[in-house]
C-alpha cells in the first residue's frame, strides 16, 4: 500500500506521515524546498520524499505523484503569516484539490482521497444552516482572509463538483480548533457540526485528525461508512 501526503512538513501532515509508516504503509511526500524535514523521515527508507512545490508541477508530473498510490492524503494550509495568509498562492489548496482530482479521473484510479478541512465549512448539501452571527462572521472572513475562502472552494469542489455517483472516492476530515497532543486519545466523528465553531468551539487535537485519517486509509469499513462526505471531528470532554 502506497499513500501521497501533500503537506507532509506540516504539523498535521507530520503525523499523518508517522502513523502510515507505523502500519507499514509506504509513503510519498511533496514538501518545498525549503521545508524543515526531520532526521527520523529523510533517514527511513519507506519514505520518498519529492521536493517541490505542487502548485508550480504540470498536471503530468501531478499523475507521475498519484499513480501508483491507493490514497492521497492533503494536510494543506497557509502559513500563518503575512506572506502566508495574504500572498500567492491564494487558491494553494483549491487548486490542488482540482488537479489531483483531474490526475485520478483522468487515469481512472480507485485511489481514496482524503482532504484535511475545517468546521468553518457548513456542508448544507447535508442541511447544515449557519446562524445570523456565523453568516456575519464567515462573509467577513471569506472577503478579508484569502486561506477561508480557499479552504471553502476545496471542500466544494468535493461537495459539489463530485456527485455521490462520481467515481471519485473522497472524504473531507473537518477538525474544530486544532491543539497539539502526544498521544491519540477518545474522539467522536459526526456527520453534522454539533455545535458552533465560532460561539461555541470544540477542541480537536492534530495527531488524533492524523489518526481518524489514517484509520480512513485502512479500514475500509470506515472508509465506506464516511466516503463522499464531510465528517466532523472532536477530542472527547
Ligand atoms: N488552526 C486550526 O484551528 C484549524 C482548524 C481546523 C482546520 N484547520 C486547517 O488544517 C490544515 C492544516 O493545519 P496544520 O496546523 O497542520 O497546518 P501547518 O502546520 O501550517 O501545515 C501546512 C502545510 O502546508 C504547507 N504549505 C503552506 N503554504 C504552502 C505553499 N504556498 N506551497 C506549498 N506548501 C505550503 C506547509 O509547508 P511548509 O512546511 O513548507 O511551510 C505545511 O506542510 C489547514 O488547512 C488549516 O486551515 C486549522
């Protein structure tokens, strides 16, 4: 079994990396030049990692990346600085949504695509409604901080480019606030937000997101049980 894991030097994509190569799943990561890769990956041999950034690759060399893979795992986010959240690539993960989606539908693979979302994306092909207070805030955010509305083209892509019939297989992981932990602990998997990330935000810690979205990659009961939807993702109180 063979993942790609975009976002590999992230704190989440990290993980999500650790915990593939725990169950012995070859993986493959795309990380910038410039990114800091720790001693315990570059050394183990059951990790490639490509240097590069996605956004600049040709929808080839996108193809060359995904197929050979059963699962694409993106842990995509903008970096919380000025540059980060204000400069190119506006759309770093909408547009890559689209490619690795246009590179497994133009090559016909089965391979399980699993996008790292937010609880700031109401699903409301599912019926999810936001409140007066959340439509104020998120039309705020989505005019004046470009990774919201990047974030929010990605999961529509999913939600609403692809039918429940398309052959694509995806899920969109939505965590609430993120924290850091060491170790997996209990979490609950909702279809629908429970409750407010802006009045009333849950706790979701990385490496148990990393956990849930490796679990998707192996357990394909699970996978079955979440595929073509938007689950929702807390630690337990
Ligand atoms: N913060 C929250 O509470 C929260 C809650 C729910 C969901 N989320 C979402 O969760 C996702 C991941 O979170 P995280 O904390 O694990 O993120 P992170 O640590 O910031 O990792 C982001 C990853 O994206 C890569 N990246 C950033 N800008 C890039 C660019 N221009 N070109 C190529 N790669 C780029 C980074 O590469 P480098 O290492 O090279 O910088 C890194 O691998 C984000 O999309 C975020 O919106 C966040």
């Amino acid at each position: 079994m063979k993942a790609l894991v975009l976002g590999g030097s992230g704190a989440t994509g990290k993980l999500v990396v650790q915990q593939l190569v725990k169950r012995n799943i070859q993986v493959r990561v795309v990380v910038r030049e410039s990114a800091i890769i720790d001693s315990k990956i570059s050394h183990d041999k059951s990790i490639e990692i490509i240097k590069g950034n996605i956004n600049d690759f040709e929808i080839a060399k996108i193809k060359d990346l995904v197929q050979d893979c059963d699962s694409v795992i993106c842990c995509f986010g903008h970096n919380i600085s000025l540059k980060g959240l204000f400069g190119p690539p506006r759309k770093l993960v909408s547009n890559t949504v689209g490619n690795i989606i246009e590179a497994i539908q133009t090559l016909n693979l089965n391979t399980k695509f699993i996008l790292m979302s937010t609880t700031a994306y109401t699903n409301k092909k599912i019926g999810e409604v936001n409140t007066f207070g959340e439509k104020i805030v998120f039309a705020v955010l989505k005019v004046l901080l470009p990774p919201h509305k990047d974030n929010m083209l990605a999961a529509d892509h999913l939600v609403y480019k692809l039918d429940s019939n398309s052959n694509i297989n995806w899920v969109a992981v939505r965590p609430d606030s993120l924290i850091d932990e060491d170790n997996v602990s209990e979490y609950e998997i909702h279809n629908k937000k429970i409750r407010s990330p802006i009045s009333n935000p849950g706790k979701t810690s990385r490496i148990n997101v990393s956990h849930f979205m490796v679990e998707l990659v192996t357990n394909d009961k699970l996978w079955q049980e979440w595929k073509h939807k938007t689950p929702v993702i807390f630690n337990k109180e």
